[in-house]
C-alpha cells in the first residue's frame, strides 16, 4: 500500500538504512486513549508475510546485512538520537 497523500516514503527518509515492508492502513482501536488524534487515526499494520521473507533474505546475504547495518549507523546518530547531557544521569546513578 502507498503511504498516505503528503507522506514521505520510508526509503527516502532512511536512505537506504531500513527495508520497507509492506503494510496496510488499519483504523486504530486504543482502548487505553493513549493515541489521540479524532476519527480517521490509522495505523500501519506491517504484512507479516512480507517482512518474514525480508528476514530469511536478509539473513542469508552478508554483504546485504553488513551494509544496511553500515547504513543504519550511519543514519541513526544525526536523525534519531538527541544530543542529551550526561549530568542528569549522573546525578541520578551517582549523586551531585
């Protein structure tokens, strides 16, 4: 399925550190109201089918492993992870 109007496509975000898989929109069903957002709030269901065969493939081709794991530590430090301070954590594990 096509991600939704005005949504960028994973690959284009990831440049090349993720495997889309394919998915389908699923109306969210949250009984504990911890997603909000009104009527319409969907969920990208993932085709479990689709990504088991990504895995076998994936495991059974190193040089694919390797660089899609070079890829993704490449990409998680300037797109996922927040510059944070360690003076909280130490001061909560240590003391001040």
């Amino acid at each position: 399925m096509a991600p939704p109007a005005g949504a960028r496509p994973c690959a284009e975000f990831t440049a090349g550190a993720a495997i889309d898989i394919d998915y389908d929109l699923v109306p969210v069903s949250d009984a504990s109201g911890r997603y909000t957002g009104g009527p319409g709030l969907v969920w990208a269901d993932a085709r479990l089918d689709h990504a088991a065969r990504e895995m076998r493939a994936l495991a059974g081709d190193a040089k694919r492993w390797h660089a899609l794991s070079a890829a993704g530590l490449a990409f998680a430090p300037d797109k996922l992870c927040q510059p944070i301070s360690a003076a909280p954590y130490h001061r909560f594990l240590i003391g001040p």
